[in-house]
C-alpha cells in the first residue's frame, strides 16, 4: 500500500474508532508500518476525530523522524509490539476503551486469559489476552512489560488504563481492537448470569481449524 493511501486509512479508521465512542478526547494511538520499512504514527495530543494524514509522525526505516508532528508520548508500547512481533506486527492501535479498562480493574479477571470464551472471534482475532499491571503514564516499563511476552502475544490491556493491539495491517488491528472491546462488553452483560461459553472441544477445534496461537 502507498504511503498516501496509507496516511488516508489510519485517519479514516481513527475517526471511525472516534465516532462509534471506542476512544473519546485525545486518547488513544494509532502507527503503521509503511512499505519501505519506516512508520507512520498518530502526533502528540491529537484526537482520534481529527487526525490529519499530511501530519502524522513519519520515521523512516532507521527510525529518524523525517516529517510530521511530534509522535504520542506513547510510542514505547508500539516499538515493543514492532521490535518483537517482526513481520506479523503491521499496525498498532491503543485506545482507553470503555468496557477493556474495566475489564482490567476487575479482581476475578484472569491476568493470563482476560477473555473467557465466548464467542469464536474473540480467540481467532485476538488469542489470549494479557493483564498487565498499572503503569504511570510515561513509564518506560509499560513497553518493557510487553518486550517481556517475547512476541507471544497480539493483545494486552494495560490495567486501569487501556488495551494495545497488533496485527498484520491497519484494518486487522482496528478489527481486532474492535473484537476486544465488544467481547469485553459482552463480558459485563453476562456478568453474575448463568450462561454458556464454548467447550474445551469447541475451543481445541477452533484452534486446529483457524492455526489460532495460543
Ligand atoms: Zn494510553
């Protein structure tokens, strides 16, 4: 994909993130990587609203910022995502999301596996996803906490503030985030009702059919 085009999707995909109300305010990070090898990332401060593509953060493949506006304060947590994931890591996104920051604030939350399984998309777009602990804004250690899963993993949620994801490509990782959020959602409809999750038989076919890593 061309540079041009890809400035016009991260915008577009932003302000749709923006406009359904997965992200509010300037919350929230987007970065790509761009077909020579160098990224394409959302500027300080920036709503997801209004990103404007002729702006966005531009490193090239050595990681010089070559043009556009300073990058978010946030950029650590998608190095670590790039510098380990290699070749899957297309794209980044990390928003405050409603229902995934409360999902982390929750004590019965299983750190490991925040997800139970409810439904298959969940476990074929995002695999387990990983509780990690409260950083202070700024802290460098959130990107080392993701350096740490050693590329294990394509989805955490930084407790008490807000999940990262990565996939292949922009449109995969919005996707993907998309997944997190309305599972995460479906979580606290369910919340103290009974109800059925997916078998351990209807999980291990599943990941036989669909080569989910988990
Ligand atoms: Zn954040």
């Amino acid at each position: 994909m061309s540079d041009t085009r890809l400035r016009d999707e991260i915008c577009t995909l932003a302000r749709s993130l923006y406009e359904r109300g997965y992200t509010h305010g300037s919350t929230g990070n987007i970065s790509a990587r761009t077909e020579s090898g160098g990224l394409l990332v959302s500027p300080t401060g920036t709503s997801f609203g209004r990103l404007d593509p002729a702006r966005l953060s531009h490193f090239d493949a050595d990681g010089v910022l070559v043009d556009g506006d300073k990058p978010t304060k946030e950029m650590p947590l998608h190095m670590a995502f790039y510098d380990t994931r290699g070749t899957r890591a297309g794209a980044v996104v990390h928003l405050h999301s409603h229902y995934s920051v409360a999902l982390s604030m929750l004590p019965e939350t299983d750190p490991n596996d925040a997800l139970p399984p409810v439904t298959p998309y969940s476990l074929m777009k995002l695999g387990r996803v990983k509780i990690l602990p409260y950083f202070q804004p700024g802290d460098k250690a959130m990107g080392d906490a993701i350096r740490d899963l050693d590329g294990q993993r394509s989805a955490v949620i930084l407790a008490n503030h807000g999940p990262v994801v990565t996939a292949g490509s922009v449109e995969n990782a919005v996707y993907a985030m998309e997944e997190l959020e309305e599972t995460a959602r479906l979580v606290f409809t369910l919340h103290g009702r009974p109800h059925h999750q997916l078998t351990p038989v209807q999980i291990a076919r599943l990941v036989e059919t669909f080569d989910i890593d988990l």
